[in-house]
C-alpha cells in the first residue's frame, strides 16, 4: 500500500510531521500513521502558549485500536491548536496533511528541522 508522504515536509521516525513558514511550524501525523492507527476518536492537544522542546510528549491520539503519544518534531512555543478537532477527530484520518493538522508553533531552533527526515527518507521507512 501506498501512502501520501508530501515533499514539502519533514518526518520524525515516530510519523509526525512538521511544515514550516517563516519560522512557524505546522505539525501533525501521517498518511502512513493515521492510517495504522484505524478511525481516531479523540485527540489531546497543549494548549497555546505552551512551551515544547524538541522530541517531548505534547499530546495522545486516541483510536478504535490503540492509545499513542504525540512527540514534538521541533521545540517552540504554542501558537495555535486545531479546535476542529476536539469536535471531529476523524479529520485526521481524512486529511492528515490539511484539515487534520494538530498545532502550530514558533520555532526555537531552525537547525531542529535538519534533524527530521526529508520525505524520502521517511517513505523507505514506512515502505
């Protein structure tokens, strides 16, 4: 099976992904994750302001076949969470990369994105 890896990306080994634009980053799970975890039915986030180092817990993803932790591909302060999905978890399986994005937050550290894997790297990995 196939699944959607965007190249405007970059990958934590644990599937979250983090997208970045002038310094915020955009974070979220995969194609590949949401996909192994089945229908996602609950999702706790930090809330903005928070402060997040690289590689911490910042939340659990709750679905009809397992209980995960969330881990922070880059550390940075909260900026914005998506309250969509408190309402409509199931977002994150219909479009992991859009709507069913999780939180934003301002980068502490540029360099903390060359840690991450580039889309390739990370298909060979869930290939």
């Amino acid at each position: 099976m196939s699944f959607e890896i965007p190249a405007d990306r970059r990958y934590r080994e644990s599937h979250e992904w983090a997208s970045e634009s002038d310094g915020q980053v955009t974070i979220g799970i995969s194609d590949f994750a949401q996909d192994e975890l089945g229908d996602v039915v609950f999702v706790e986030l930090p809330e903005v302001g928070d402060a997040i180092e690289q590689d911490e817990n910042f939340g659990v993803i709750e679905s009809i076949k397992a209980v995960s932790d969330l881990y922070a591909p880059v550390g940075g302060e909260v900026t914005a969470i998506n309250e969509d999905l408190f309402d409509a978890p199931e977002l994150v399986n219909d479009d992991p990369y859009g709507e069913g994005w999780m939180l934003e937050l301002a980068l502490d550290d540029d360099a903390e994105l060359d840690d991450l894997l580039d889309a390739e790297t990370y298909e060979a990995q869930v290939a």
